[in-house]
C-alpha cells in the first residue's frame, strides 16, 4: 500500500510477533499507514517481517505503538537510510 509525499525518506524492517494469517498482516499494514510520515507498508505474515517507507521524523516507537494497537508485538526494528 502507497500514499503520497515527497520527503527524504528511510526504510524500515519490522520483526513482528504474533501474526496467524494474512488478515493480521493486512490489519497491521492499515494501522502503519495512519502513522504520519509512513509512505507505505508491506507487512508478510509468513515471514512475521514488515517493511515501511517512512519520513525521517517517524520514530522507533510510532512505529511499535501502530502495530501494538493490532495486538501484535514488534521483537526489532531496523532503519535503513534511503540512497539517493
């Protein structure tokens, strides 16, 4: 999923625990994209790994707290300049 914005951005992989099916994996991709400053989230439940565009203003925590909010828990986040 993609919303607009043009703004120097970093990529984001999450570890999330918890997810059964592809229902939770699109919930979670929902609640991260309310966050402001995400561009866009790809959340996989096979894997339990999330990867999100976001704006260098999002934090580890607004991150943590969206997919928290879907019962889910994150076990690691990484960050990832984007290279122009």
């Amino acid at each position: 999923m993609l919303k607009g914005g043009r703004n120097k951005m970093k990529k984001a992989f999450i570890d999330i625990k918890g997810m059964d099916c592809a229902s939770d994996a699109v919930e979670i991709e929902r609640s991260l994209l309310k966050v402001k400053g995400v561009r866009s989230a790809s959340v996989n439940y096979l894997v339990r790994e999330g990867f999100v565009n976001v704006n260098n203003n999002v934090n580890e925590e607004k991150l943590k707290a969206a997919v928290k909010k879907t019962g889910h828990d994150v076990t690691n986040i990484r960050f990832e300049q984007e290279k122009r």
